[in-house]
C-alpha cells in the first residue's frame, strides 16, 4: 500500500477530528473549532443539509485527492456510523471518471483498492448502480460496500427518468420487515411509475418503493463527491437529500462559494512530498507562435540531455496546445512545421484531439515508446496522465487560450513521485504566446486559482522567468547542475520588470525626480501601464508604490498593493538562496546514549525513556460511561457525549440481553483498535482483559453496552494510554534532559538536519510590503506584516530583526508539526519547533523561539527554554538558542535581545 503524504494524513485527521466532535456538538461549532486549529478566521458553515455534516478537502491539481478520498471511506465510517463496514457512495463528475474509479477500486493490485484493504481486508465489495442488485441483506453490515456511480445518474427533479429511483423486484429481501419509523421518510410507488414499469399495477401505487435510491436511503451511506465544485444547485441538493447520507465529503482543487472547506493543501506542501514539479519557468514570446514552439523544442531538447544523467529512465515530453480550426497554427500546421522546421522525426509526434486520438493504447513511460511531442487544441481526455510531460507550449494568445491551466496541471506531475537529482528536472517549464512576462504569468495565476486549487499568495512565487542562460552546460552540451557544489557559479537572477496596471493615468507631476527616473508610465485602453525596472531596490519600489496610491482612489488601491505584493514575492522567489541552488548549514539535534548507542531524541526515543508498563498501573477510565432512558442511549467519553436515538420499541432495555460476542471476542477487537507500536501484544490483551472486567464487575456496565460502545470505548482507552504514557515519558525525560547532547563535529554527518531545497511546506504565505533579504526559501510561512486591528505583531518584528542582522548569513521560518521538513527540539511531550531558525556567517547556528506575553512563563515555554538551553550548552559554542519575549527583563525589544545574542 501507498504510504499517505504527510499533508494527506494531516488532512484526513482533520476529517475525522471534525466528524468526531460533529457527534458531540453542533457541526457548525465542530467547524469553526476545526479552522481554529488552523489560524483560519472569518469563515462561516453552510448548512447544507441541515446538522449533516457536509466538509470539502482541497487539494491541488497533483495532489492525490482519489487515494485521499479512499482513506475517508474506512474513517468516516468509524467516525459517524461507528462500523468497519460502512457504505459508501462515490459520485464522479463523469463517466468516464467513474469508470476509471470503478476499475481501480476494483482492482486488488491498484493503491485505491490497497487503501480499502488496509482497513477492510477482503471484506470489501465495488460496484457500480446496475450491479448493487447482487448484494444480498447478509453482506450488509458484514463487508464495505462502495457504490461508484456519476453524479447525473441522481441529480435529476423527476425521479420517474432515473432508473436508481426505479422499483426492482431484486431489492425485496432488503425491504423486509420495514419498521414503519423507517419507511416514512422512503419513496413510494406513484401513478407515474406505472407508466414507466408496466409490471406495477394500480394496487402498488402508495407501497414503498424497492429502488437504489430508498436502499440507500435507509443505509445512510457516507457520500464522496468528486470535483464537488461541478454541482452546487438546488437540484443536485435536494437529489443527495433523497439517499439519507450520514456525512457528505467532498474532494475538488476548486472549491466554490457553499464549499465547507474544511482543510485545504498549500501547493508547497505537495511539492515538498515531491508530488509536483515547482516553480514553473515561463517564458513570453512577443512574436509569436514559431518563436514559442521553437523555443519550447530547444527547451525539451535540452531537458533530455539532462535526463540522461538520471537514474531511472526518463523522457521529457513537449504538450502543444495549437489554435483551433480557425487560427493560423492548428494541429495540421504546427505538426508540418515540427517536421519541416524543427526536423522532428514524425513517430516522435502524437495527435490527440476529439477526432485523432494517436495516444489511444500507447505507454508513454515505455522506453521503446519515441514520443517526444503531443499536440492538442484544448484538453486532453479526462484522467490523462503522464509525468514525463515537462514542457508546455500554448500557441494560443495568452488572453484567449482555452484549457492552458488543464494542460498547465499535466506538466506538474513528478515522475516517479521522487525528486530528480537533477535540479532542472524538477522544475515544470511553460512557453506562453504574450507581450511580456507580466501579463503571461498573470493569467497563468489567475487560471491557477480559479481552476486548479492554487492560493493566490502561492502563485506569486511559483511562476518565474526564464533566464538567458541554457538549461545544458559544458562541452558538448553535456548537462551540469548549475549553482551545486562542483557545478557552474550561480550568478544574480534577472528580476522581471514590474507591470502595474491603472485604472487612469496616474499625476506624476509632483513625483521626485528619482522616482520619475525608474518609472515609465504608458497609456493603455483601460488606464495605463507603470514600469519599473527588476532590480530597484527596496526602498525605491515602496516609494514609487506609496506616489502612484496616492494618486488613486481608495477603491483601486488594494488592486496596486496586490500588484506591487505579487511582484516583491516574484523577486523574493528568484533570489531566493534555496531557488539558486546554494546550501543550508547542518542543524546538529539533541542525542542521547541509549544501551551504548548514540541516537537522536525522537519520539521512539522517548517513549522508551519512562521504562514503563501498562500494568504497573491502576486500572481505570475516568470520564466515560454510558447512560441509557427511555428513549435514548448516551455514550460519554470526556465531556463529549453521542447520544443514539431508539427507533422503536424493541430496542429499549438492550443492554440487559445477552451479547452474541464475549468477552474475549470485545478484547481481540480492541487490541486491533488501540495498538500502539511501543507495547507488546501480550502487555496490550492483558491490559485490556483487566480493562473489561474492571468496566463490568466494578463499573457496572454489560457485556452487550460494551459492544455497542466499542468505538467510542477504543476512543477513551487510547487516551488513557496516551496518559499513562506521558506521565512515563516526563518523569524519564526530566531524568535524562542532562545527559542529552550536541553530537560532535565528526558525527554531525548522521545526526543533524538538514533544509532541502524545494521542501518546505508553506502555508498561508507571507506577502507584504516589507522584503526579507536572506530567507533561504522563495516564501515564508505563516506570517503576518500587520493583525486584523492594523499593528505590527511582535513575532514579525522578530522576523525583521533576524533578517535585519549582519551576522545572519540565511534564515527560515521554521514550520510547526512537520518533523520531515523542520528543525525540531525534543520536550517531555512531544516536539517543539523554534521559529527562526539562521546560519550565521561565521558557520553558527541560531534558533530563536519567541512567545508573547501571556505565555512566556507557563510550563511549556519553560520546558522549552530549558530544553533550548541544554542544546546551546551541549554543542561548544556552535549552537545558540534564544527565548524571545516583546520585552525581556533587561527591558529589550527583540532587536536588542538578538543584538545582544549574537554580540
């Protein structure tokens, strides 16, 4: 099985936290609590359907939404249904989507099916809506069902013209002895059906419908909507409506007004998990189609060279996106000039339109395979994908050109989801038919957010100029890793012009004389055009920002903020030292002598340092327990209570029957459900057999209550052992902190950190007016120029003060709860992530950790202090650790106290 992404699995936590606490409280309180979490404000719930809770994961083109999609099956059905065989509906926006998604959910070798089977085994069924009629009552509840099946197949307001609302006799057996609670809410038999299905007569009219949709109805399946975005009408509500979902999960890159989103994945973080090649190169061609597709063969041309040095196999591939029928490059035109002009051999050339289709049964990624150039008008057939496709030219105006962000998305892949040793290899490269790089990169942005699920403040730094110089290097032509160690000097990136578009030509007559020397202002249909030169500098870019506001109502002002933002992040992005290939130093981490062995403080670490077992302790589970009245069972675990309404008389008083399951069957259940990789089999089943007698012969609950609690009861024991663990892990942790240590300089090789280039998975962007100089990364995560109520935060200001520093070499923003991409430090619970980390010139290394006022002296920041501490006095003068507060008791701001430092 695929392992998940950590951003996939950060998602699907986010799922079944909310779908969790949705049980327990109002949804709408479960989502804002969820977004809280996320430093995400602002953003309300829609109640879709009522208290059903309906979310949407976003994730960007690339981003493996479908395996995603295929997890949540197993969690939302723990989650909301508390079954390990739920069933689910999974709606496609096409059919031939669905029948890609049916194919793979059906294959047992293919990593969809593999993530049913994880949680599943072989109980697990897939079909589609004209084969559920094979289900029997006796798979219900004792397999997975996933019914895959197109959106239109349900959407549709007279029920009488879809055969998922027609009656089939096959469905009796599941209709049998229908509580009549049941059946209320269930289609009937209308005299319109008796038109449709002559076998129904008039004695039928009034009787429930035995249809798909009232089998659904009364499974409440869970439902996944692909491209959700596709489908937001009254029409298609009111259709889902008809199924009695439990829980609605949408998957799109492209969520629309309605969406819940409840997580969304940053384009950086897939890109750090080497999903997708980033940034993409753009280049502009003025003069037309000839000089793009020229430019675009040499670049492809040059992109095999290089790949030659890689170790699997791999041929770089060319999508031309020609003019439609009317224009003057179309797909007859473009292939004849490849040929004539560029001297493509023609097997190397593959049509695929809607009228040829060469690539129909052709393996792209087969070495025997010569393909190098596939030619398109608009975009290739759904579920097309090739990650050998690296180059895009669009021969279409800029402007007028259809699908370019579809065919943009089939160059972002990476092949082999691993990152090319090659560092041009892992790059995406565009050739655009525009006037200048401004206006092409503009309208790829724009593309990229409306149609492919990047943000905005992403999109400013992922597209980058193409520079002069060739992709190849050396004699012959043979390939070198520019900026690398042993490659060709990096020399200074060649910022882009800055193109700020006007509503109305702006006053320059009072401007100064300096500004009107770096600004060209041109008039242009809509307003005007301001010029800037690349390389400016700083200061006289937020000049020429602050005169030409001035001149502009308040309206179009945020408009050239953008602008002036978008072009500070495009030459933040190229000058970026990660971006140029340079290296970060080597981060020693705190190490410990475990049983003779040096090893790094990590999470296994320190699990093993409180030399403990479940069984030297008392057993018990406070906060949970299980109420039953007349006409509810309420299950508690910790303040969160799920309560269960009773459906009909004979479900009352069930806890006193008899359980068809014993004991020992509750305990092998559990033990699957509460493993934990740092206790053995036998402890566990112990444990756990200790655990059920205490629930029964001292608690007072039965046999049958326990069994119908399994999940939530899993629920609270994994909590008490998470408890009993840490209390473990403090008490040996404070008993070790001493004895941890910075690694010598001769080990340093095998127990540092290292920040790579092109990992680092941002979120929530900064962009502002203030520059940073020296980040290592081309953006910076999770920080803010100024708070809602207008002031500088203090945590910015220490930004500031980093960069601002003459002994700081480099600097990065460090990110909290990605152990693979940040520097981290071990606490008795778990990891703290400083969050500055700099190298020094002097070859140093500072990690400040700043806190606010109201935290700066709780018990995490002074464990995280003295953690700190023990690193800086451990490693001989080659670490620093500094606690950073607004004032400290010297009365220094954070200027002075890393002044002070680094004095």
């Amino acid at each position: 099985m695929l392992t998940l992404k950590t951003y996939q699995q950060t998602a699907l936590t986010a799922l079944t936290d909310f779908l969790t606490a949705a049980r327990s409280q109002p949804v709408a309180e479960a989502y804002g609590a969820a977004l809280a979490t996320q430093n995400r404000t602002g953003e309300t719930y829609h109640p879709l359907f009522g208290d059903l809770p309906t979310v949407c994961l976003r994730v960007p083109t690339g981003g493996g939404k479908t395996i995603m999609a295929a997890h949540a099956v197993a969690l939302a059905g723990k989650a909301v249904l508390d079954s390990d065989a739920p069933i689910a509906l999974w709606l496609t926006p096409s059919d031939t989507i669905r029948t890609q998604t049916l194919e793979a959910l059906a294959n047992a070798r293919h990593p969809y099916r593999q993530a049913l089977a994880h949680y599943f085994g072989d109980r697990v069924q897939v079909c589609d809506l004209e084969s559920l009629q094979t289900i029997s009552p006796h798979d219900v509840g004792k397999a997975a069902i996933v019914i895959v099946a197109t959106i239109q197949s349900f959407n549709v307001s007279d029920t009488a013209k879809r055969n998922v609302y027609s009656f089939f006799e096959e469905l009796a057996p599941h209709f049998d002895n229908l509580p009549p609670n049941l059946s209320a809410g269930l289609e009937k038999v209308s005299e319109t059906d008796l038109q449709s299905q002559p076998y129904l007569t008039a004695k039928d009219v009034g009787r429930v419908k035995y249809s798909v949709a009232n089998w659904m109805h009364l499974q409440r399946p869970i439902v996944i909507v692909d491209e959700a975005h596709n489908n937001r009408t009254d029409r298609f509500f009111k259709s889902l409506g008809r199924v009695n979902p439990s829980c609605v999960i949408e998957m799109t890159a492209t969520p629309v007004p309605g969406n819940n989103v409840l997580y969304h994945v940053a384009a950086a973080e897939l890109k750090a998990e080497q999903m997708i090649k980033l940034p993409i190169v753009l280049a502009e061609h003025p003069q037309g189609w000839r000089e793009c597709l020229r430019d675009a063969r040499l670049t492809r041309d040059r992109l095999e060279l290089i790949a030659q040095r890689e170790p699997d196999y791999l041929r770089p591939i060319a999508l031309v996106q020609a003019m439609p029928i009317n224009g003057e490059a179309t797909v007859a035109v473009v292939r004849q000039h490849l040929i004539e002009q560029e001297a493509i051999p023609e097997n190397q050339i593959a049509v695929a339109t809607g009228t040829q289709k060469e690539l129909d049964g052709i393996n792209l990624f087969d070495p025997a395979c010569p393909i190098r150039y596939v030619i398109t008008v608009e975009a290739l057939k759904e579920g097309w994908d090739c990650s050998f496709a690296y180059v895009l030219a669009s021969l279409q105006s800029v402007n007028s050109s259809k699908d370019v962000e579809q065919l943009l998305g089939r160059v972002l892949r990476m092949p082999y989801a691993k990152n090319r040793t090659q560092e041009p290899l892992n790059r995406a490269y565009a050739h655009i038919v525009a006037d200048n790089f401004a206006q092409a990169a503009a309208t790829l942005k724009d593309r990229m957010v409306q149609n492919m699920g990047f943000e905005k403040l992403e999109t400013a730094s992922i597209i980058i100029p193409q520079q002069a110089l060739p992709l190849a290097g050396g004699e012959g032509g043979t390939p070198t890793t520019v900026g690398r160690a042993g490659g060709a000097a990096t020399p200074a990136p060649v910022i882009p012009d800055c193109h700020i578009d006007l509503p109305q030509v702006p006053d320059t007559q009072h401007w100064p004389d300096e500004i009107k020397a770096v600004v060209q202002v041109r008039p242009t249909t809509q307003g005007a055009t301001v010029l800037l030169s690349g390389d400016v500098s700083s200061e006289t870019l937020a000049q020429a920002e602050a005169f030409i506001s001035s001149t502009m109502k308040p309206k179009d002002r945020e408009k050239v903020k953008e602008q002036f933002d978008a072009h500070r992040a495009v030459r933040q992005a190229m000058r970026a030292p990660a971006q140029l290939g340079l290296d970060f130093a080597p981060i020693p981490q705190l190490c410990l002598t475990v049983d003779g062995h040096l090893e790094v403080v990590e999470r296994e670490t320190l699990s093993s340092l409180g030399d403990w077992s479940l069984l030297d302790h008392k057993v018990q589970l406070a906060g949970f327990s299980i109420i039953e009245t007349v006409n509810s069972f309420e299950i508690d675990v910790n303040g969160a209570k799920v309560t269960y309404k009773h459906t009909d008389a004979q479900q009352l008083q069930l806890n006193t029957a008899p359980s068809h399951t014993s004991q020992q069957d509750l305990v092998r259940w559990l033990d699957v459900e509460v493993r934990q990789p740092d206790i053995g089999q036998a402890q566990m089943q112990a444990y756990l057999v200790k655990m059920a007698t205490h629930l029964m012969a001292e608690r007072g609950f039965t046999l049958t209550a326990l069994v119908r609690a399994r999940f939530q009861l899993a629920q609270a024991l994994t909590k008490e052992i998470g408890r009993l663990r840490q209390l473990a892990m403090a008490k040996g942790f404070q008993g070790r902190l001493l004895d941890m240590a910075v690694p010598s300089l001769e080990q340093m090789a095998h127990y540092s950190f290292h920040y790579q280039p092109g990992q680092y998975p941002a979120r929530q962007m900064y962009q502002g007016s203030y520059e940073f100089a020296k980040h290592f990364y081309p953006v910076i995560h999770d920080l803010r120029e100024k708070t809602q109520a207008g002031a500088v935060p203090e945590e910015f200001r220490c930004a500031q003060a980093v960069d601002a520093h003459p002994k700081v070499k480099q600097w990065v923003r460090n990110i909290e709860r990605q152990d693979k991409f940040s520097f981290w430090l071990p606490t008795s619970t778990d990891y703290f992530y400083p969050d500055f980390v700099a190298e020094l010139t002097d070859g140093r290394v500072l990690a400040v950790e700043y806190k606010g006022e109201p935290y700066k002296t709780n018990d995490d920041s002074r464990e995280k202090n003295q953690v700190g501490h023990q690193w800086e006095q451990s490693s001989g003068g080659r670490c620093l650790f500094l606690f950073a507060v607004e004032r400290d008791g010297e009365g220094r701001d954070v200027f002075q106290q890393i002044a002070h430092k680094l004095a």
